[in-house]
C-alpha cells in the first residue's frame, strides 16, 4: 500500500487560515479579479471582448488543454521572465537558448501540485534514487518517498545565503539515480538558481541520463536580483532533452482560485507518460478557467499582471525589511531574491532559536497574524529550529496591518517564548 506523509504544510494552512485576521502564510502574489483581467488587457470596457463567452456550452473541456492556453503558456518559456527583461537582454538571451518549446510539448494539470505529482509518478519507482534541493515544498521529496524510491535530499543552509553545492551533488549520484528535483525560485527561502549553475546541473544529468525536474511555480518573479545580475532563465531554456518544468497561475500570475497548472517538457515521451496518467485523476479542466487563464496570459494582460505583481513584491518587501530590522536581536534571515516567501529565524537574547510553532501558535491566537513554522512544515524540526515562514505579497495594506499586529506581540510577549 502506498502511504504519504502527512502533508504539514497544507495541513497547517487548512488548520489556521480560515481564521486568520492577518494571513501573511499566503505564498500566492496578491489575488486580482476578472474585473481585473480586463483592466490589465488595457483597453476600455466596450473595446475588450467578454471574458467569458456566456454562450458556450459546459461540455468537458479539451482533455490537455485548450490549444490557446498551451500555445500561451509554451509562450512564457520564450526567453527568461516574459516582459521583465530589456528587449535587447531578451533577444540575447533567446539566440543563446534552443528553440522555444510548442502547445504540443505543454499539459495542462489541475495546478502545479497535480503537475509535479503526475511528472513523479510517471519518472519515478521502488528502486529509483532521487535528489531533491532542500529545503522545499514538501511534496517534492515526499511524493518520490511514497512511489518507493529512495530520496537524499541537497542541503542548502542560511549560513551560505541558501545556496546549493555542486560538489556535492557529484557525491550524491548513484548508480540507480533517475531524478534531480530543483525549485526555482525557492520555497521557501526565496532564494534563486541562477543561469551558470543552472547549465552545471544540466551537464551533471547529462553525463549520468538524468531527468532534471525543476518546480518554477514562483518564476518569473526574481524581484530582488543584485544590481546588474539577469534573471535566470526556465530550466527548458538549456540544450538537454530530459528537463521538466512546472508552473501554474497561482503564484507569480495571482489567480489561484482558476487551479490551472502545467508540465512542459521537450521530452515528448514524458509528456505522453504524464497524459496517460493523467487519464486516471482529471478528464480536463474546467472550461471557464481555462478560457480565463489564456486571457490573462495574453498580451497586454500578462505584461501588466507581471509588471504589477514585481513592483508589489519589491514594495512589500522593503516593508518587511524594515518590520524585521526593529527587531534585529531577535531576527536572523537571508533576504529573498524571488518569489513571495521569506524564511525567518528568531531566536532570544543568548541567540538561542526560539520555539517556532509556539510562536505561531501564541501569535495567532493573540493577534490573528498567521505564519507557518518552518520546522515542523519543511522537513526535521532539527534543522529549521526558530524559522518561520512569512508571505510577504498579499495586498500593501494587508502586509502592513499583519505587521502592526505583529509589532505589538514582538514588544509585549515574544521573550515570554520558550526556546529550543
């Protein structure tokens, strides 16, 4: 019988968020509307065509997908981070990477969660070997561990800014290894893999005949990058045919209530695997999110979506910064690069962690602010003593009136933590 973990960090949300005054645990970019979508397409309400065609009838939808929201999202693959990067960076970076990947090498899942569990189950078996990044989402590594495989995970650490070590991914490849798993952007560190070390781990699973499956939910959102440094690009930009990517709309394109995700692979024998699975847990997507996701990923609508939700994460970020340097004895953290989530030690006055599902818990129950306590949701509690995770791109003044609340417990009942 196959048994998974409990999924801790899906089960924490399902616990607290219903009831949270102040959700700073959301990892989505602040969510838009329809009325949104329209606005973002720029054009004044009598020039933009209905969202939704009230006259189509609700049949199931296309089985992989709509041929318009394939084709847009093989778009988002055509060079790195649609609409960030100067036309010129753009066309250097496209000369430089393969042909971009076709609605036919694109399947659309019920979210990035169906897609990265659908792209495992087909890859991965008893015997298999997988190295998973870490820390990460734990369906990465737990979902390889319920399909019999054995999973060493790649550490990455606070102390050397979150960053992955190549030497020793050399070391952890096996005779049986069969799957690299990266996520990139990280969750939930917000730190990056960039282009160099990107193409080093591509080489390394070329010389072994590895699959490279990277989760890129967060792309394109490589807000906070040092000055000068470009964006990475997608995983499917190198030159290597085993690499899967997934994504979805929930994150960096703000619509999560449409459950649209993908797979997109130049692999076409891994995309058919994935189908063929696919026929046993969905026989499409609805019709209507399907017809609102190609929307919103339509030109203008994705350019404005993009260009609104980096500045927001920028914004909000700073304010947290600021939030967090009143406070600075008690906080230790590397600043995220991309995505939406922040990964925050605290610890007393000695430096000693504090009890981070303590902290959790009291600050919800006095305050309403909810975060997610990274060392019981994102692996041993060992290795993630005193961390939080803290979402950081809900609306401005979401964020701040979290932060408010939250100033009030770190001043009169934080030291009152136990630590561990």
């Amino acid at each position: 019988m196959v048994k998974l973990a409990e999924f801790s960090v899906e089960r924490w949300m399902d616990l607290y968020e219903n009831d949270a005054q102040h959700n700073l645990a959301e990892t989505c970019c602040a969510s838009i509307s329809l009325n949104d979508i329209l606005q973002f397409s720029g054009a004044s309400s009598s020039d933009v065509p209905p969202l939704i065609d009230l006259s189509r009838k609700q049949t199931y939808g296309a089985i992989r997908g709509s041929a318009g929201l394939r084709a847009n999202i093989a778009k988002l693959y055509q060079g790195s981070s649609v609409a960030l990067q100067g036309n010129e960076q753009q066309q250097q970076q496209q000369s430089a990477s393969p042909a971009g990947i076709t609605a036919e090498q694109v399947l659309v899942t019920t979210g990035a969660i169906h897609a990265n569990f659908l792209a495992l189950y087909t890859q991965v078996g008893p015997g298999d070997h997988v190295i998973c990044h870490y820390p990460t989402y734990q369906q990465l590594y737990s979902v390889p561990e319920s399909l019999g495989a054995e999973v060493s995970l790649w550490r990455s650490s606070a102390e050397n800014g979150w960053a992955l070590d190549l030497q020793e991914l050399r070391g952890l490849i096996r005779p049986n290894t069969k799957v690299i798993i990266l996520n990139n952007p990280q969750n939930p560190t917000g730190a990056v893999l960039h282009r160099e070390f990107l193409r080093s781990v591509v080489e390394i699973a070329r010389e072994h005949n590895l699959i490279v499956h990277c989760d890129e939910v967060y792309r394109p959102l490589f807000h906070s990058l040092p000055q000068g440094e470009t964006s990475p690009p997608s995983i499917l930009e190198f030159d290597y045919e085993n690499l899967v990517s997934t994504g979805s709309m929930s994150k960096a394109f703000s619509l999560a209530g449409l459950r649209i995700g993908w797979i997109a692979s130049r692999n076409q024998n891994i995309i058919e695997a994935c189908a063929s699975s696919r026929d046993y847990t969905l026989i499409s997507v609805s019709q209507v999110d399907d017809e609102i996701a190609t929307r919103a990923l339509s030109t203008p609508c994705v350019e404005n979506l993009l260009s609104r939700n980096m500045e927001l994460a920028r914004t909000n970020l700073d304010i947290l910064e600021t939030f967090l340097k009143e406070f600075s004895w008690a906080v230790q953290w590397v600043r995220p690069q991309a995505g939406t989530t922040a990964f925050v030690k605290f610890v007393d006055r000695q430096g000693r962690p504090v009890d981070e599902v303590v902290l959790c818990e009291r600050l919800m129950e006095t305050t309403g602010v909810m975060l997610v306590p990274g060392g019981r949701c994102f692996g041993e509690s060992v290795d993630f003593k005193g961390y939080v995770r803290v979402g950081y791109v809900p609306e401005r003044e979401v964020l701040e009136r979290g932060l408010s609340a939250w100033r009030v417990f770190m001043r009169e009942e934080y030291e009152q933590l136990p630590v561990v």
